[in-house]
C-alpha cells in the first residue's frame, strides 16, 4: 500500500508541478536575470512568487535557470524553455528543498542549495569562478584562468529530458518525473526500465528495447562504449566514436527543413517522446511506443488494456475500474519471508490475457497452464503467471502485477497472487458499493459511462499533448501575467 500511495503522491505532483508552470508568465524574465553568476551570488525564494524565479538566462533570452515552485511548497532548482515554461532540466528532483527563506542557492566555486541549518540538498562540488547559461540550455561552471575550463555542466546529469546536441553516455540515465521508468543505453541498444518495486533487489523490468541496426557504422569491440545524440536533423542517433551513426531513429521531422528546437523526454507514462518547437508549441515529432496498451502500465496494477477499444478496466472482473485508484493494492514487498501471513494471500485467473512487451519478458516452455501456474504459485518471488496455449511459453512476473493486455484468445490464460488481507477485504468493499451504486444510479452510470471511459482513456493517452507541455505563454490569462509583472518589478 505504502508503495501504492508514494507513486500516487509522485502522481499528483508531477500533475502539479504541470499546474503550477502552466499559470507561468515568463515575459520579463529576460529584464530581470544576468548572464552569469559570479562568486559570492546568493538567493533565496521569494514568497510572493508562485511558479518560477528567473536567476540566470541565456544570451537568447529562450532558456532561464531559477527556482521552481513545485506542488506550491517546495522547490526544484530549473532550467526552463522560457516560450513554453517546459522545464528541460532539474537539479534535484528527488530531493526538493521548501520554498522558504531558509532556502538558499549560493555560489562559492561550488552551486548549492542549502537550508539555514546548512542542510545541503544538493553540490556541484565544484571549484570554479563563474556560473554561465548556454544558448543551447546547458548550465556550466568554468574556470576563467585554468584549464579544464568546463568543470562541471547539466548536460552530464540530465533528469527526464535531452536536448538537442545533448550527448547521453552510458554511465547517465533519464528518469521520469514519478520516478517509476528510466532510459539507459546498453552495449549496443537503448533500454526502457521500469521499477514496479520500490526498494527491491530485483533488476528494474526492461518494457522497451532499440538495438542498433549498424546499417551506417558497425560497433567496434574495445572502441568504447556508444552514446546517444539527438541530433537537430530530426533523429536520435546512435554513435560509437565517429562521425556515422551505428543507428537512426528517424522523427517525422527526418530530413524535412524545420529548423526547431528539439527536445526528447522519458513522460510519466514510460513512452520516450520527441518534440519541436515551432515558435509557438511543441509540436510530436517521434514517439517511442505508439500503442496504449503496450505502454508499462497504462491501466495501474492489476489493470486491463484493451487495444482497439481504447479502454482500461481491472484484470478481476468482480472489481470496477476507476481512473486514480488502483484495481487491487499491491502492498510492499512479495511473498517471501516471515511476515507474510499466508492466510491472507489470493490469487486469481483470468482469460484472454497477455504480457505486454512479451519479447523481453523472462519465460519458461510448460506443457499446460496447469504447470506454468504450478512455478509460481510455488515460487514466492513469483507475482503472477501467463500462459500461452499455442506456444507454450509460460511468462513469469517477479514483480508487482501491472497492466496486462485484454486479447481476444481465450486460450491465453493468466495467474495472479495477491498480498495481503486488506487487498481481499477492500477488493469486496469496493465491489459492494460498486453494486450498491449500480443499483441506484445505474441510469446515470449508463449515461456517463461512455464520456467517462473516453476521458480515462484520453488522460492516458500519448495523444494528450495540452496535458505534456503546458501552453505557451501568449495563450495564459491576463491575470497571472500581471502578478508575475509586479514580482518583477519588485526585485
Ligand atoms: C561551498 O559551500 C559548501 C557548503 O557550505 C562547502 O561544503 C564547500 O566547502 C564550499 N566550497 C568552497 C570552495 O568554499
Ligand atoms: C549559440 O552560441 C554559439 C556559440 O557561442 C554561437 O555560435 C551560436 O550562433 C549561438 N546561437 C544562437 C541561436 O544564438
Ligand atoms: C529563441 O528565440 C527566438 C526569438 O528571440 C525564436 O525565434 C526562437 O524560436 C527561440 N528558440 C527557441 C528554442 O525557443
Ligand atoms: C469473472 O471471471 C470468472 C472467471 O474467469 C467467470 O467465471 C465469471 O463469469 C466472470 N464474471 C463476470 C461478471 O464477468
Ligand atoms: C522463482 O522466480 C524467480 C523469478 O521469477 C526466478 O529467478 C527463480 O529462479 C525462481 N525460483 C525457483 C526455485 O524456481
Ligand atoms: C491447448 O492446446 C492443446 C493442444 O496443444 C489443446 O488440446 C487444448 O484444447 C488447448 N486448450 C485450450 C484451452 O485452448
């Protein structure tokens, strides 16, 4: 449950975080930074600020770093693309400092955000003289007299975003806002990760692997490792050490004179998506996983896609789906172990299932369902089982239930433990008022059914793109504007 409800609250202020840069006005930020701090520079935030302030931008006025107010107490060190208030980069997204005057960001050679029992958040863990702002939105501290003059630059640590010309190493990741999916390059591919158990000795399940096809450039052993690049000709390129590309994956803006910024981003759903700006919005330009159902978990744990439809419901029939809840609780931890009151586990089947991603899912070949639900019923580290009839693969799961795939098939059968009483006991709650409400309001339900699953659905879909970037600037209501003016004026 514990689990549950932390990646709901990482939910929620992810949506905030959205809410709050959405009311942004970013016109007068150019009038009120510098371009470079300097030793000695000190700030704190500002009360009467409610969404960014500005402390340094870039010679273009198109990027600025300031402080971020996020879920309206506390604050994220950003860089952000001012046009679309779209924050390209954080400093400490998992360790946000309060939005007080305690708060402190100061620059001694080394950035830090500080609090006033010189709790320090987070440290460049630098010793340089001058803190400066790219054009290209990478924030750098140099050294003016020695060399190396780059000592330490955001473009090596991103969050959730890379930029065009941004180079991404192996020995970096990009993690979603909710903390739930990363991206990581392999030997020779991209990899997608999901971490459907928080503090688990288990390796975070791979949903999305891009090989490389050396079409252009093959791998060379003991050449070092690859890196990827997104590079501004519309494509994200794999490379080794030179110049030709071991892979492309081409946008829609491939070889086509667009000429705008691009950015790629790892969303809160886990698709990776790629978008230009046109001088107005961020227009879609690529993205990774074109269909719902095969997204990790579009539907939440123990959830059912189905494709086509374009609908979610729970993989047990006896609960209703509804958009925010989970169908059944997940708990922490699995079945392993002292603790865990046998008594209380479940489990279930249903028909007409399938593992998304099933290509990178671990498998073993049964001879019937029977005995593929035999390996995990009696392995404790096993969370569920799916079976396919014709092949004979049977797909094991070692984590928490997710969303699985609502297939026609009825030969495709899969098997779900559940933990914990509290699961079962919520589970005949839920659908007691579920029938209590079908009940009475079963009109209504009727009625509203079809508008409500159409907005499940679009709220989860990629296809929502007022909801990923929040809308440039000119669009924002007069009001915000004005506040932010007099913030302004008031430095
Ligand atoms: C800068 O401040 C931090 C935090 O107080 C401190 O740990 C660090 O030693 C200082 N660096 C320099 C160069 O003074
Ligand atoms: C960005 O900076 C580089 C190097 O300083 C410069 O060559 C380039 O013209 C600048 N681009 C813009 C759009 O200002
Ligand atoms: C930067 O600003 C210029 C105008 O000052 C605009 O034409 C250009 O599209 C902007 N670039 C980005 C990436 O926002
Ligand atoms: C729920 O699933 C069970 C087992 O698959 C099936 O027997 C039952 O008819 C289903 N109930 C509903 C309401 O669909
Ligand atoms: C139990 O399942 C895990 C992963 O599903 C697997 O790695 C392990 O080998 C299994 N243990 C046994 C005894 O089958
Ligand atoms: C599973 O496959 C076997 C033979 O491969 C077949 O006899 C059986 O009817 C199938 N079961 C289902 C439920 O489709």
């Amino acid at each position: 449950m514990y689990g549950l409800m932390n990646s709901l609250t990482r939910l929620r202020a992810t949506q905030l975080l959205l809410l709050t840069i959405s009311i942004l006005d970013t016109g007068n930020i150019a009038e009120a930074t510098t371009e470079s701090l300097f030793q000695g520079f000190k700030a704190t935030p500002k009360p009467s600020v409610s969404s960014f302030q500005p402390l340094l931008n870039d010679s273009t006025g198109n990027f600025s770093l300031g402080f971020l107010r996020v879920d309206k107490t506390q604050l994220a060190l950003a860089v952000l693309h001012v046009p679309s208030s779209q924050p390209l980069w954080l400093a400490n997204p998992t360790q946000l400092a309060t939005w007080s005057d305690s708060t402190q960001l100061f620059f001694n050679g080394s950035l830090v955000i500080s609090d006033s029992h010189s709790r320090v958040f987070w440290s460049t863990q630098t010793n340089g003289d001058i803190v400066v702002l790219l054009n290209s939105s990478n924030l750098q501290i140099q050294n003016l007299h020695n060399s190396p003059s780059i000592l330490w630059q955001s473009f090596d640590v991103p969050s959730d975003t890379l930029v065009e010309n941004q180079s991404f190493t192996v020995n970096m990741s990009l993690i979603s806002t909710n903390g739930l999916y990363s991206m990581r390059l392999g030997y020779n591919f991209i990899g997608l990760y999901a971490k459907f158990q928080e503090n688990s000795a288990q390796p975070d399940q791979i949903y999305l692997k891009h090989t490389a096809l050396e079409a252009q450039a093959q791998i060379v052993e003991g050449q070092g490792p690859i890196y990827a690049l997104v590079n501004s000709d519309g494509y994200l390129g794999l490379y080794q050490n030179g110049t030709k590309p071991i892979d492309v994956q081409a946008f829609n803006s491939f070889q086509r004179p667009i000429n705008g910024f691009l950015r790629v981003r790892l969303e809160p759903d886990g698709n990776l998506i790629a978008y230009y700006w046109d001088g107005s919005s961020w227009v879609l330009d690529f993205k990774a996983i074109s269909d719902t159902c095969e997204l990790p978990s579009p539907c939440g744990s123990y959830g059912l896609c189905t494709p086509g439809q374009q609908s979610c419901s729970c993989l047990d029939n006896r609960t209703e789906f509804r958009f925010g809840t989970e169908c059944l609780p997940v708990g922490t931890g699995d079945f392993c172990g002292e603790q865990v009151v046998k008594d209380n586990n479940w489990a279930f089947t249903r028909k007409g299932v399938e593992v998304p991603f099933k290509e990178l899912m671990y498998y073993e070949t049964t001879s019937s369902f029977g005995e593929c639900e035999g390996l995990c019923e009696n392995n404790c580290s096993c969370w569920g089982a799916v079976y396919n009839n014709g092949s004979g693969f049977c797909f094991l799961m070692d984590y928490p239930i997710q969303t699985l795939v609502s297939v026609g098939d009825e030969s495709k059968v899969g098997y779900f433990k559940v933990r914990e009483g509290g699961g079962k006991k919520k589970t005949s709650v839920v659908a007691a008022i579920g029938f209590v409400a079908a009940g009475g309001a079963i009109m209504i339900l009727i009625g509203i059914g079809g508008f409500w699953t159409y907005r499940i659905w679009r709220r989860k879909t990629w296809d929502k793109n007022d909801e990923i970037s929040p809308g440039p600037y000119k669009n924002l209501g007069s009001e915000s504007s004005k506040s932010i003016e007099v913030e302004m004026c008031n430095r």
